[in-house]
C-alpha cells in the first residue's frame, strides 16, 4: 500500500455534521509523544498529507480514520467527532 500525499483525491467528509475534530486528533498525538511525521509514517500518510489534515486544510478519509482506529485502539473515536 503506498502513500497518501497531499495532492491524493480523497473522499472527505465533508457531510457528516460538524465534520472532524482535528484539535482531539493533535492533542491524542502529543500525548502519545508523537511527532507529525511520526504520526504520518504510523498512518502510512505523507508528511504533508497528515500535517495538512492535523491544520484542517484537509478532512481525513473514512479510510484514514480506520487507518486510525486499527493503529491507535485506545483512541476515542466519539471525541474525534465532536465539536
């Protein structure tokens, strides 16, 4: 499976209400002691790709969240949606 990079057309989730909460998705990251490009490479992401979506210049991909899920079990996926 290759990359994602920034310039990938990927469904985005644009109709679920209120959309991503990418603050929840930093804030898990940083207390996992992970970096973005640690974060990138665990999610087989770009660095580009993942820090675009970390800044909410891009939505994650159902894909992606269940990239996610399967990497990081101990996440709440209930925060990740809230606003």
């Amino acid at each position: 499976m290759g990359k994602i990079d920034c310039c990938s057309d990927r469904i985005a989730l644009t109709s679920l209400p209120g959309g991503v909460d990418m603050d929840y998705l930093k804030s898990f990251r940083q207390q996992a002691g992970l970096t973005q490009r640690q974060m990138a490479e665990a999610l087989n992401l770009s660095y580009g790709y993942y820090r675009q979506m970390e800044n909410d210049f891009r939505k994650p991909s159902f894909e992606i969240l269940v990239r996610i899920k399967e990497k990081f079990r101990e996440i709440d996926m209930n925060k990740l949606f809230e606003e």
